[in-house]
C-alpha cells in the first residue's frame, strides 16, 4: 500500500520526505488526538461530509480546537486529491492531535494543534465481499466513550490481532454478552428479515457507512432496529455482517466455531451490498479548482 507524495500538514501541502515530526508530541505520548479514514473511489471521496462532521465532532468532544472551519477542511481534502492526482481506489488518513509540548498531562497552554492528512492505496476486498468472512466474539474491553474516533486505539488492536491470530478477520466485541461493534466495524444481525444492531450510544462509533445502510435498508422496505442483541443470539442469526468504510458491507459466514445461516452471505446482506455499489458508482468528482 503505496502512500501519495503529497501529504497535508497543517494547512499545508508538503512532500512525505521533507516531514519532522517531534518526539515530545500528544498523540504520540498520550494517545491524545482524533482522527478519520475516508473511502475514496476512483479518486473521489465516499461520504466525505459524514466524515468530516464526524471529525468535528470527535475533535470538540477532547476540547481540541481545530483552525479550519468544516468547508474549509473539505476544500483542502479536495485539493489533496488534486495535489496527488488521484484516480484509483484509495483511503485518506486524517488525524488531529492536541499539539508538540513538554510531556504533560494537563494541556499546554497555547500550543496549535497537529493535523496531517495522506492518502494510501486501497484496493477493494473483493473476494471477502464475495465469499464473506470468519469473526471471533471478544469481550468489549474499550472505554465509554467509543464514539468518539480518539487514537487511544490499543483494545482494538489486541482484539483485532487475537481475531487475526485466530485465522478470523474481525473481533466481534460484547460487553457482558450485549454486542457492541467490532474492532474496526459495526456489526449487524439478521433474524426473520429485521436487522438488529446496537443503538448509537456512546459505546460505539457512528459509523458513516451504518447511516448509509440505514438509509439503504429504508429504500429496500427491510426493517432495522436499533436494538442491541447478544453473543447467544448469535447461534440463531440468518445473516449477520459488518460495516466500514475500508470493509463496505462485509458479509460475515462464520463466528467463533458457528456457521451463520448456510454459511454463505445471505439474501439481504446481498441486497444491501448491491445498494453500496450502486451508491458508489453514482460518485461524481467532487473535485474543486486548487486553491494553494
Ligand atoms: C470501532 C469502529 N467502529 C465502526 C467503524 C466504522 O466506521 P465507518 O463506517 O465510519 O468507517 C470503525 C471504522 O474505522 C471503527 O474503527
């Protein structure tokens, strides 16, 4: 996964190379920052606006004030694209900290924050999307306040390693049984043509591709609830699946040792797969002229 020369620092463009990054630095010492991954298809952005509400959000939840208003952020993603002359399927990583200072607890006073932005090659999981994936279950170790994209991300690693080392692609997290989300995903089930998937409570994030499943289940007439289910509602799933912006929508055929349904993607995971790929060829650029 290649990344793109130009990279945004600050406000700025800049060439990867000519990039120094302190080591007395938040986000590196504290984990104290924000960040987004936004999808891009063809070299347009997939739900930038979604993204960088959510970025906002994030940001003034940590009390990290940011030195851009949300137009202004999204011109300069824009111009990134540009800069980079993109024209593939990639991703943009995008991240905030609370600034360079001496190693302190307490904020420092008077310090701007850190933002950088790149742009990575990535192609779609096509085979995945076709023949689904395996997901262990793992207890939700996290913090209360998943919904905010904070950097303190170390749960999720461990989780997202112990799925991999158990040759599943995903962890499915519960926090006494009651189904959250996954390491790096939102997780659905399906039972008698409902699906079920927990509330947005501050114990998941709200993931930008759950709302356009919402809206893309609303258009299909298939009923989904905001109802949280259970690690033993798992057993008796018909269909279950993930959501992410680098995942889309991720039919899932097998968790722990339980084949889900015939252990194939089910008929409505198909449906509301079919409605992403529609969605996403309707991308138009969104491209503006460069403005620096
Ligand atoms: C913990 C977690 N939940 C859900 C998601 C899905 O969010 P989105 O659809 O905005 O990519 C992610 C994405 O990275 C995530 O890390």
């Amino acid at each position: 996964m290649s990344v793109y020369p130009i990279i945004l620092s600050q406000t700025k463009f800049a060439h990867k190379e000519n990039l120094n990054y302190p080591f007395e630095e938040r986000a590196m010492q504290f984990g104290d920052g924000v960040y987004e991954v936004i999808r891009i298809y063809n070299g347009n952005f997939y739900l930038i606006e979604e993204h960088v509400d959510r970025f906002f959000r994030s940001a003034e939840a940590v009390k990290i004030k940011l030195p851009f208003t949300k137009n202004e952020l999204t011109s300069l993603l824009n111009n990134l694209l540009l800069k980079n002359s993109l024209t593939t399927d990639a991703k943009l990583y995008l991240q905030v900290s609370r600034g360079s200072a001496t190693r302190d607890h307490l904020f420092p006073a008077d310090v701007d924050a850190n933002i950088y932005a790149y742009i990575q090659d990535q192609a779609r999981n096509t085979s995945a999307l076709n023949d689904g994936v395996k997901t262990i279950t793992h207890p939700d170790v996290r913090w209360e306040y998943c919904y905010i994209k904070s950097l303190n991300l170390l749960p999720n690693v461990l989780a997202k390693q112990t799925a991999s080392e158990n040759g599943a692609y995903e962890a499915i997290l519960h926090k006494n049984g009651i189904v959250t989300e996954c390491s790096s995903s939102n997780v659905y089930l399906i039972k008698d043509g409902i699906i079920y998937t927990h509330p947005t409570t501050k114990n998941i994030l709200h993931g930008c591709v759950r709302m356009q499943v919402e809206k893309f289940a609303k258009d299909l007439n298939i009923p989904l609830k905001e109802e949280p289910f259970t690690v033993d509602d798992i057993s008796q799933a018909d269909e279950i699946f993930l959501t992410s912006s680098t995942s889309e929508v991720l039919p899932i055929v097998t968790v722990d040792d339980t084949q889900i349904g015939n252990g194939i993607p089910g008929h409505l995971t198909r449906l509301l797969q079919n409605a992403y790929e529609n969605d996403i060829k309707t991308l138009t650029s969104n491209k503006v002229e460069q403005t620096s």
